[in-house]
C-alpha cells in the first residue's frame, strides 16, 4: 500500500487523523492535504517530535490502517 491512497482519500481520513493526533488543528489537516512530509513536519511543531519520531509515528498510523 502506498500513501496515495491517504491522498485520495484524506477527507474521509481527516477525523481518523484528528483522532490520533488531537493537537492538530483543522486548520492544519487543510494544509496537510494528505501529503505525508506535511503531517510528519506539523507533528514536529506540534508535539516537538524529532523527524525520526514523526516519521515513526505517521508509520504505525498508516500500517495500523485496515485499506479494504
């Protein structure tokens, strides 16, 4: 599985991000648009993850997805 499918399918996914990561503001799900170098960069500035981390976190958020 690739990320264009969280591309294609982000506003459906916006609630499940939020969700998971309830710092992000709905402002900054717009701006992230389903591009995976934007929820990885906003989750440093938010939580002040190292991009290690956030790349981890995004990671496990997208493995732990059921995309049936």
């Amino acid at each position: 599985m690739n990320w264009d499918r969280v591309e294609g399918n982000w506003k459906q996914l916006k609630g499940n991000v939020k969700e998971q990561w309830g710092k992000l503001t709905d402002d900054d799900l717009d701006v992230i648009a389903g591009r995976r170098d934007q929820l990885e960069g906003r989750l440093q500035e938010r939580y002040g993850y190292a991009k290690d981390k956030a790349k981890q976190e995004v990671d496990t958020w997208f493995s732990s997805r059921n995309w049936n």
